[in-house]
C-alpha cells in the first residue's frame, strides 16, 4: 500500500476539497489538526547506525554481567575479532546499503523479517494487549453502548488520519508548545523537506508516523516460512465477532459518512442475538496456530472457496470482538484480552478492539506491522473521544431493523480443514492452560517519592528486577527492556539492557553483603544504578543501542547466505538473547492494563508502570511457581530500597 498521502484517501473514492470540508468535525473526526498527519514525515531524521566499535562496547559491558572471567574473556576475544574482520565487512556494507536507502531506516526491513518470518504462534508469542479504564459515566458501559461508542470514536480516527487531521505525534520537551497556536501555524507553513528542523528549534521532536499506514484495514497473512502484511485502504466494513462467528457491515459510505450510530448500535444489537451459539468448528483457532500450519490451512481454506470471506476479513477497517465473558478481576481480565477462548478472535489483524460482556474494552494487536507508540495514540485518543463526545448516550433505543445490513460469513469447511480447526483448539487449550498471569502492586511508594529522592523512577524499578532475579536465581539474569526508536524515520525500537555491572554489584550487596555495606554505600550504588540506566535509556532511543545494530548483521550474513559469523554462534550471545525478564511500560491516563507473554518458555513477561504514589505490573509466565517466587522476591526488593532510601539499614 501506498503512503496515506493528504487528502490521499478522499481522492482515490473521488471526493473533492469541498465535500470532505462539508463533513462535520464533530461527527466525522476526532479532531482537525493544523498540522497535517504526515508533515515531518519527509524531514525526520534517519536512525542512525552506530559505529562497529562502540556496538562491539556495549555489547561487551552487556555481557560483562553474565559471564564469569573465563566466559567474557572468550566472548572479549570473539566480539573483537568480529570487530576487526567479517563484522567490518558486513557494517560497511550495511552502511553502503543504509545510504542507498535513505527513504527507510537500515532496521525496517530486518525487523519486519524477525517478525514475518517467525513460525511461533502470534498469540502469546507475539501479540500484546492494552486495556482500557471504564467509561467514567458509569452508565456507557453497558456492552452495547461502550461498543458503538468505541467503534464511532474509532472510525473517526480512522477518518482523521485518512484526512491528514489527525495530530502528528510530537515529544515536547517543552509541553507548552503543544498549545500555542504561533507554534502550529509557524510549523505548517514550513515545506515539509525542513518541517521538522522548525519543531527542533523548539525542543518538539516529531516522531515517524509511517506505521499508521497499517492500523486499519489490515491484516497478517500466514503464507509458508514469510507471512505477509496486506491493507486494502478501499475496505469500508467492520468486522464483528460474536461468539465465533463472522458478521461484516459497512461503517462508511464511499464519502467518508460515518454510519448513524444508532444504526450501528442496532448491527450490533442484531449480532448479538443472532450468534445464540458456537459453531462446531470455530475457523478462529486457526490463527491461534504455528504459521506454517496456519499457512497450509488457509490454502486449503481458499481453495474450498472462502477467497470472498477470507478477504471480507482481512481488509475490514478492524477486528471488534464481543466476548460473551464478564472478567471477576484483573488477572481474568489480562487472559481476556491476551487470549481470550481463542474462538472470538482473528489474532491476525492488525488489532481488534474487545468488548467483554460488562462493557470493559480493550485492544490485542498483532506485533509486526507497528509498536506500542501508535496503538497507545489510537488507544489514547479512542478512550478520550468516546467518553467526551459519546456518539449514543445509554437507553437511546436503535431504529426497529427492518432489514439487517450485516452480513454472516459463512465458510465450507471439508474434513480435512475441520481436522486442522480441531487440532488447533486442542493445541491453543493446552498452551493457555499453562500460562500463569500475576498480579502486582507496591503501595509504599511511587514516581513522586522516586523524583524527589532525584531518581529515575524507571531506573529503580528495573533495578529492583534485577535484585529480584538474583534473590530467586542466584545469579544475573538476561533482561529486557522495550524502547521505541520512533523519533526516526522507520525507527522501531532498541533494546535497552538493564543488566549491568553496576546493577550486578548492588544486587550483590542487596542479597549476600546485607550487613557489610553502610546505609550511604548502599544508597551510593542505587544512584549509580540510576545514572546509569538513565544513560542507557537515552542512547537506546537515540539509536545507540547494539542491539539492533548486531541484529541487522546478522540479518545481512543470513541473506548472503554466508557462513555464520562466530560472534552469533557463540553460548554467550545465544546467552544474552534468551530474555528471561521481558519488560515493557506504558502510561496513559486511557490505559487501565497491559501485558503480553513470555518470550522464552521459561521467562516472564513484565508490564510495568511506576504511578505516582504506587508501582504496578502485570506478569506472565508457563512456570507458575517461579512467576509466584519472583513477585514476592520483588516485594522484598522494593522494600529494601525502600529502607535504604530512607536511611535504614537492611536487616
Ligand atoms: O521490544 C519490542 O520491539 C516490542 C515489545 C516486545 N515485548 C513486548 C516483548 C517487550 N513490545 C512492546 O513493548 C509493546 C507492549 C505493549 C504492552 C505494554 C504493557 C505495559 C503495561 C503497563 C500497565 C501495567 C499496570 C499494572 C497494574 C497492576
């Protein structure tokens, strides 16, 4: 698919300038940004590539950690050789081709391949889940009424962005000029080959909006060893499921209408009772299968005639699944919206937004095509339209259907493909059944305390992780930290380590040398640790990681089908990328929870936010009594900073 350029979408159904100016903002849009959507785009700053040196540094202090003398001796060895020979080779023609590709970052293509290529299922593999605080009118979250407001307020995102409203996301060092008006028409003005320099001058700094592209009408495709993305922009319907079945409906006209939401909330209404029961093959697990699996069966699916359906799904504007189920608490919450049953979710599309029974909503998204960044500005501003400006207010009643517009997707199913659909149930059952979702809160303190003791709460939190996997282990383990790379074109995200040496010491001190150090050395270490990570999240969201830069070398080396440099090949580096602490954070005022899997069968995966007064996260992981040990190991941590930052000594 081609850029949405401005006005890009109006003009491929044949609008003029006048008809999408008569389109009512309130009803059509979530808002009407001065600055169009894609402005800075042809401006942003390219990701940088780091020099093989200093890659080859803070790989080595990554390692440092994790090995014992003679380990990080052979693996000094090898990372310097890698240096001096085939990884010179290999950056310098990575740099050749990063210049000859100035439209794209020398990441993109690598990680979109670590994405399709994988052959693990999406679900808990891949796919992550934020959800959404209530509907603060406690009366619009009744299932229906949350779920046509949603959908609405979704739609008009959609519209905005189709439209170029849609506000460009922006960092503001400075958050006043994110108001002033001065700032806006100055920057609009601006051509877009040096919008961006105009933001910079004022500490603004754009952020790629590139993967906007494929939030709507999009989906994954299984295909054989390298699934697909695919969008169809044209796709005008919504795809509903309920109870395992598929319901499609038109939501816009060709000129960008948004359907009356009461007629959507009579669609909906009509679904709801028309998909009374399962069906006795529910297609949906298939997308709950490994990829080659999935892939064969699809074939088999269109070769029995279901290319109209599949396609019917694929480019519907998104995926809205309304679950039968009423979650009792947060943990049955996050296997909600992390899995679900498996049977009322297409996990292939590029998101589906959930609607349970009690009217909680949330959003599982299908990872390759974007990162947290653009779903939480979806998330942020679908949960700020939908409760400021609600399209149907609670007991409006729909008009009387005379005659539905959805339609049911039915599909011809042989054996052999209702042979694949059971299979696939038993499979994604046995899988889910031993997943463990864990539950944490720390109510002693939170980023207000953490800022005034001049900390960075991230910092801390990350540390106490750290402390808590030497606790339960006995020793450093790897860890992971998501950071997005977004302020460059086509970044995606780096890794930020938060194993280090310093940390290594300090959890030393936290759990063997308890009485041996004062209260001062202890609180010494902690700000080391501070600084440190601090240091660590910069460079990786400047693009000075290393770990994206090895990756993309490694990728080249595979593609030239040369023999695998040592560097990879080495127990070490093999070590370092098996992520047993997967963390990840986010805040918004929307969000209520977040989470996703694992990404080794035995790590955790961390949702995490320090909140003003309190620390939360939200853990997954297949070894339940572990999950169960780290989290009370962290408790201990976080008390023990605790003690320390107010001057106690640890007992
Ligand atoms: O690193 C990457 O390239 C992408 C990562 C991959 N991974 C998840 C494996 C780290 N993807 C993301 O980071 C996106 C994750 C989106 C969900 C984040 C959840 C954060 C939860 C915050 C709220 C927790 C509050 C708990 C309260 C009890």
């Amino acid at each position: 698919p081609g850029p949405v350029g401005r006005r890009g979408y109006w003009r491929t159904v044949g609008l003029t300038e006048s008809i999408i100016s008569e389109l009512d903002t309130d009803h059509h849009f979530v808002h009407r940004s001065t600055i169009p959507t894609m402005h800075f785009q042809d401006s942003l700053p390219r990701l940088p590539l780091p020099k093989l040196e200093d890659s080859v540094k803070r790989y080595l202090a990554a390692q440092k950690p994790l090995l014992d003398d003679d380990q990080y001796r052979n693996t000094e060895r090898i990372a310097r050789e890698f240096g001096k020979g085939v990884g010179r080779k290999l950056h310098r023609e990575l740099v050749e081709f990063d210049k000859k590709n100035k439209h794209t970052s020398y990441i993109s293509d690598p990680w979109f391949d670590m994405y399709l290529c994988a052959r693990d299922p999406v679900v808990l593999n891949f796919n992550p889940f934020i959800s959404l605080n209530p509907d603060p009118k406690e009366a619009y979250n009744s299932q229906v009424v949350r779920a046509t407001n949603l959908v609405v307020s979704s739609i008009k995102f959609l519209n905005s962005l189709k439209n170029e409203f849609l506000r460009p996301d922006i960092y503001y060092v400075n958050p006043k000029w994110s108001q002033s008006r001065l700032f806006k028409n100055f920057i609009r003005l601006l051509p877009t080959s040096v919008s961006w320099y105009g933001a910079y001058m004022v500490n603004a700094y754009p952020l790629d909006m590139s993967q906007y592209k494929r939030l709507f009408n999009s989906s994954r495709i299984p295909k054989l060893n390298k699934d697909e993305l695919f969008t169809d922009e044209r796709g005008r319907h919504l795809l509903v499921m309920r109870n395992g079945h598929f319901y499609v409906f038109d939501v816009l006209d060709p000129i960008g209408n948004i359907l009356h939401p009461s007629e959507i909330q009579a669609q909906l209404i009509y679904i709801l009772q028309d998909a009374d029961r399962l069906p006795e093959f529910p297609l949906c697990y298939l997308t709950t299968e490994d990829r080659n699996t999935w892939a064969a069966v699809r074939q088999q699916l269109l070769e029995a005639g279901n290319e109209d359906n599949l396609q019917k799904i694929d480019s519907a504007v998104f995926c809205l699944c309304l679950d039968i189920i009423s979650p009792k608490n947060d943990t049955e919450l996050s296997h909600c919206m992390l899995h679900g049953h498996g049977f009322n979710r297409w996990f292939d599309k590029s998101f589906s937004l959930i609607i349970t029974n009690d009217g909680t909503a949330g959003v599982n998204f299908e990872h390759s095509w974007g990162d947290g960044v653009a779903v939480l500005r979806f998330v942020n501003e679908v949960y700020r339209n939908s409760t400021r400006h609600p399209a149907i207010v609670p007991h409006s009643s729909p008009p009387a259907l005379s005659a539905t517009r959805c339609e049911r997707l039915e599909f011809k199913l042989n054996d052999s493909i209702q042979s694949a659909i059971n299979a696939a149930r038993m499979k994604f059952k046995e899988t889910n059944e031993k997943l463990s979702v864990r539950m944490f809160e720390f109510r002693k303190f939170g980023k207000e305390f953490l800022v005034k003791q001049k900390l960075s709460p991230d910092a801390v939190f990350q540390l106490a992780c750290q402390i808590t996997a030497y606790r339960q282990f006995g020793k450093i383990i790897s860890s992971y930290e998501a950071c997005s790379t977004a302020a460059f074109k086509h970044g995606r995200t780096e890794t930020i380590r938060p194993t280090s040496i310093l940390t290594k010491q300090c959890s030393h001190a936290f759990v063997e040398e308890r009485s041996k150090h004062s209260v001062a050395e202890l609180r010494n270490m902690i700000d080391e640790c501070s600084k440190y990570h601090r240091r660590l999240q910069l460079e990786a969201a400047l693009g000075r990681g290393f770990d994206r830069h090895l990756f993309a070398l490694k990728h080249l080396s595979v593609s030239r089908g040369d023999p695998m440099p040592e560097l990879f090949l080495d127990s070490a580096y093999q070590k370092l990328n098996h992520i047993i602490l997967s963390t990840s954070t986010l805040h918004s005022p929307a969000v209520h929870l977040g989470g996703f899997g694992p990404v080794v069968p035995d790590g955790f995966g961390i949702g995490y936010n320090v909140f003003d007064t309190w620390v939360g996260c939200n853990t997954t992981g297949y070894l339940n009594r572990e999950l169960q040990e780290f989290l009370r190991c962290l408790e201990y941590s976080l008390n023990d900073i605790l003690d320390v930052l107010e001057g106690r000594p640890l007992v």
